[in-house]
C-alpha cells in the first residue's frame, strides 16, 4: 500500500471524527433531536466518500502502479460506505442504507478474500442482513449470511492477517509487525453472522439449525471474553429451553449450568467501590431479576423432566419399535451433545445437582421435585403478586405442575390424594387472588386445573370405599366433597367460554385445543354427577339429570366440533352407551319414589 502518509492521515482524522460523533457524542443527543450526531456523522464520511471517490478515479485513471493503489482506495471506500449505510439504516432512511451496503461489496468482492476486503465484505452482509430480515426477506438474508460464512472459512484457512481500517490508516513500519485490529474485529464480526444467521433460521422455522448458531454464537462469546454477563446468562438459558422440548436433557443442562455460573462470578464483582447508591441498587434489582429469570427456567427444564418421564412410563412398555427408535436417537444426540459444550467452563458441580436421565422410580422423581420447588421459590422471591401478577401466577402454576407430575409416582394412594389436594390448593389461592375479568386466561387454566386436581382425589377416595363393605359416613362425605369441588371448578371453566350467561351456546372463534379441552369439562362434569353419593332418590334423580345433562351436551359437542373430537373417540364411546343407559336408571329411581 502506497498511499503517501499525509493524505492517509487526512482521511483518518475525518473517519475519527464520525466515529467519535456516532460512539460517544451521540450518548448525550437530546430527546427532541436523537440523530443529531449521527446525521453530523454522515455529513463527515460523506466528505470522505467523495474524496475517496474522486481519488479512485484519478488513481484508475493513470494505472501507474498495476492496481496496488486502486485496491487500497477501494478498501477505503468500502469500510466507509459500510459505515455510512449502518448511520442511513440507524437514522431509519434503510433504502439509502441499503444503496450503500450494497456500493461496499460491489467494490470489495473481487479481493474479499484479501487482508484488506474480508472485513468490509463481512461487516457490509451483517448490514445487509438485518435490512432483509426486517423487509421479512429470511431467505436470502440467510443466503449472504451463508456466504459471509464461508469467506470467512477460506480467509482462516489461507493463513493471512486481515486488516481493519485502523490497520490500513496505521501501516506497521516494517513487515515483522503485525496488525492489532483487524483479526479481534473479523472475529467478533463472525460472532455477528453466526447470531444472524440463528434469528434468520428461527424465522425459516428450522429450530435446530437455529440453536446450532446460538450455541456457536455464545461459544465465541465466552471465547473471546466479549459477552455481558447477564445477556450471556439470559440468552444461554433461553436456549436451554429448546433442548428441554426437544428432551435433550444434557445439553439443557448444561447451558442451564453455564448461566449459573456465569451468574455467580458476575455477582462477586458486580458492585464496584465507584457506584453511587442508586448505581449499586440498579445493579443488584437487574441481577435479582435476572437470576428468577434462569431459576424459572431451571424450573422448567425439572417440570418437563418428570412430565416425559411420566409420559415414558405410561407408554405400552410392549412397543419394541418405538424403543428401539428411542435408542437409534439417543446414541446420535450423544455425539450432538458434544458439539452443544462450553468446555472452558468446569460445570461439574453444578450439573451434578440433578439428574439428566429420566425419573423411573418415586425416588427420582422426588429429587427432582425438590430441585424444581427450589428454584420456584428463588423465582417467587422476585415476582410478587402485587406488582408482577402475571409471572406470579405461572410460577405458582408451576408448583400446582410439580405436585401433579410427582403425583404419578407416588404408589401409596393416600399420599396421591394429598399431592392433588396441594396442587389443588395453589390453583383456588390463585383464583381467589385474581380479578377474572383481567386474568381470564390464567383462570381458564387454574380451574381446569383445579377440577382435574379435585377430580383425581374423587377416584382415590372412590376406591377407598371400594375396598370397605361398609364405608364410614365421613369417607361418603370427603367423595362428594371432591365431586363438588370438581363441579364447581370445571362449570366455572365452561361459564366462561358461553357467548351468554345461561345459554349452551358457545363463543365464536374458539380453536381447536380450547373446544376439546371444553368438551373434556363437559364430560369430567357428566362423569362426577354419576359418582355423587345420594341418601336420598330425589338426591340421586337430581344428580342423574345432571349427568344426562353434561353427556348430552359433550355429545352435540363432539358432533358439532369433529377435528376437536378426534382424540376423544374413547370418551364418546363410553358417553354414547351412558346415554343409552340413564334414561333406564333415572327411570327405575323414578320408580322408587313412586
């Protein structure tokens, strides 16, 4: 590069003065005029651009060097175009930004593969791809990020030392110094590509390829030292959560692990002797939020354990092919686990508090039920239900989530009914604290919830009084209480989808999970009035009615509403010949009052 040094300083000075506008002075930019030193920016790289412009032609022109000057003028140009189109895109004018972009790789394409095109062409596609995600173009948003990628592969492969453009205004002063600049910035414009190209499959709808990136994103990160602590925190526990529904309990754990520790080490020295007290307030209000943030999702990764293990356990153990299928795919998520690691990070510790392997046994699943209600307490510490109410409720949701999962593996029957009971009880305090009008959703939930809680005691307390041949008045007492408490909840449930109070018609634009999960109420309902306990035929004719009531109305239902009702082909069978039958028995009651 022979560029006489006076001009390059010249052109320094112009391109330190933008950048100083748009790094530092534009901080204090007042509310009323926000692009104020960015537009002051552009102003200076456009002065610039055209220099470089004009000097690009004058050099071209002559040739008297065979083109070692062009290229390095080119490179200048590009670096500038690159950032004057980022100030266009950021001052929201993105067509122009777009123009300029684009300027930045017709000139660097031809040598991106040369120390001094890499950057630009990578930084300038970076640009690029955000202009397209936001026009909705993923596709080819993810093709130049692709390309990026792969220029980025062979300039690595070829050895060479790319340049940024502090590189090109400071040539060393002799060929044994190296450049400082450029291989930190084409590094961390990598980073760049890879996180880009995550959002970018995120939006194709290819999740794996997705976590793929983000996992390599917040890899470099941590590499290269480049990472806030509590985005990398966020951001790698955010990401545990696709490998929990993808039941990749390993990887899920150990980005879990990871945002623990990054957490920890953050916390230590996160309160610096400088910080005024609202400083170090602010600082420890963010840390405390964002801690109940990785606890939920801790949470989260226990519930989702004992849930799949329960579904496991629940499948026909005599269906060999999806055993061995399972085992087909284990063995190749062993080998995908390896590639989803932070192995700078000794994680040991924390991993070791709890299982990845799926609960067989009561005793697996009550430690991870412990695990589970020790993280939600960390959350609920956060989120108060005064001034958080909604993150309240899903975290006491999910305690209701534990005692049902756990439920399960309890083989005493007693103990069952008491965890239902617990779950019950966190969904009805919840119900009493919240306002339906504003918490409709939330509510829809907690009394289905609650229901099922209440419906799940009525069997247990069902086959206490089997198992006696003659049941004791208080044990007839506590069914008919569980049927009550069952009724209310799930009628509540069903009031709520009605288009008009009092009516059986129910409201327009329901989808699919809503209209199944309400005929499933209609048929809890019919089934609990069968099981009530009456003293008295006018009792049992009443309760009977009602049942005919609820099985007639889960029939029309299912008639009216077939893609909801192809899973309960089951429940309509047993509600068809209930139909055929009551009629008979609400008869013969009839007749024994006579």
């Amino acid at each position: 590069m022979v560029i006489p040094k006076e001009i390059l300083s010249d052109y320094k000075e112009l391109y330190e003065k933008a950048n100083r506008l748009v790094e530092e002075e534009s901080r204090s930019d007042p509310p009323t005029d926000p692009f104020r030193s960015h537009y002051k920016a552009r102003e200076v790289l456009s002065d610039l651009k055209k220099q470089l412009d004009d000097q690009l032609v004058s050099v071209q022109a002559s040739e008297e060097d065979g083109g070692q000057d062009d290229q390095c003028y080119r490179s200048l140009l590009a670096f500038v175009c690159r950032d004057l189109g980022r100030i266009y895109i950021y001052t929201e004018e993105p067509s122009e930004g777009e123009k300029l972009l684009n300027r930045c790789l017709e000139l660097v394409t031809p040598f991106k593969d040369r120390p001094e095109g890499i950057i630009p062409f990578i930084g300038a596609i970076n640009e690029l791809s955000i202009v397209m995600a936001s026009k909705e173009e993923y596709k080819k948003g993810l093709d130049i990020l692709i390309q990026a990628g792969t220029s980025y592969d062979e300039f690595k492969a070829s050895g060479s030392e790319p340049l940024a453009i502090q590189d090109i205004f400071n040539p060393p002063e002799n060929e044994q110094e190296s450049p400082s600049a450029g291989p930190k910035e084409l590094e961390s414009l990598y980073t760049l590509v890879s996180f880009y190209m995550a959002q970018m499959y995120g939006h194709l709808g290819e999740p794996e390829k997705s976590a793929r990136c983000c996992h390599r994103t917040l890899h470099r990160q941590l590499e290269s030292k480049t990472y806030d602590a509590i985005d990398f925190a966020l951001n790698t526990a955010t990401l545990s959560q696709f490998y929990i529904g993808e039941e990749r309990f390993q990887e899920a754990r150990h980005h879990l692990a990871a945002a623990t520790l990054i957490m920890a080490e953050y916390e230590v020295h996160m309160l610096e002797p400088e910080m005024s007290e609202k400083q170090r307030q602010d600082v420890a209000e963010t840390f405390k939020h964002r801690y109940a943030d990785v606890a939920r999702c801790w949470a989260k990764y226990g519930l989702y354990l004992m849930y799949t293990s329960k579904l496991r356990l629940m499948r026909d153990d005599e269906d060999v092919e999806a055993q061995n299928l399972e085992r087909v795919i284990r063995k190749l998520r062993v080998a995908e686990a390896e590639q989803s690691r932070f192995p700078g990070l000794d994680l040991t510790a924390c991993e070791n508090r709890i299982s990845c392997e799926y609960c067989l046994t009561f005793d697996d699943a009550k430690l991870v039920f412990h695990f589970v209600n020790e993280w939600l307490d960390i959350a609920k510490d956060y989120y108060k239900a005064e001034n958080e109410a909604t993150e309240y409720s899903k975290i006491v949701q999910d305690y209701a989530e534990a005692y049902e999962h756990i439920a399960f593996f309890e083989e005493n029957p007693e103990n069952q009914a008491k965890m239902q009971k617990r779950r019950a009880k966190y969904l009805e305090d919840l119900l009493d604290l919240l306002d339906p009008i504003f918490y409709m959703k939330i509510c829809r939930e907690c009394w289905y919830g609650a229901g099922t809680a209440h419906a799940a005691v009525l069997d247990v307390r069902l086959d206490i009084i089997r198992a006696t041949s003659t049941p004791a008045p208080e044990e007839i007492k506590k069914v008919n209480q569980s049927c009550m408490k069952a009724i209310k909840h799930f009628e509540n449930y069903v009031k709520s989808y009605l288009a008009k109070p009092q009516s059986e018609e129910w409201r327009p634009n329901m989808d699919v999970q809503e209209q199944r999960h309400m005929l499933y109420a209609h048929f809890h309902i019919g089934r609990i009035y069968y099981k009530l306990i009456s003293a008295h035929p006018l009792q049992q004719l009443e309760h009977l009615a009602n049942c005919h009531t609820y099985y007639k109305r889960f029939d029309a239902g299912c008639q009216l509403h077939k893609e909801a009702s192809e899973t309960l082909q089951g429940e309509m069978g047993v509600v068809r010949e209930m139909l055929t039958l009551l009629p008979l028995k609400i008869n013969t009651v009839k007749a024994r009052l006579g």
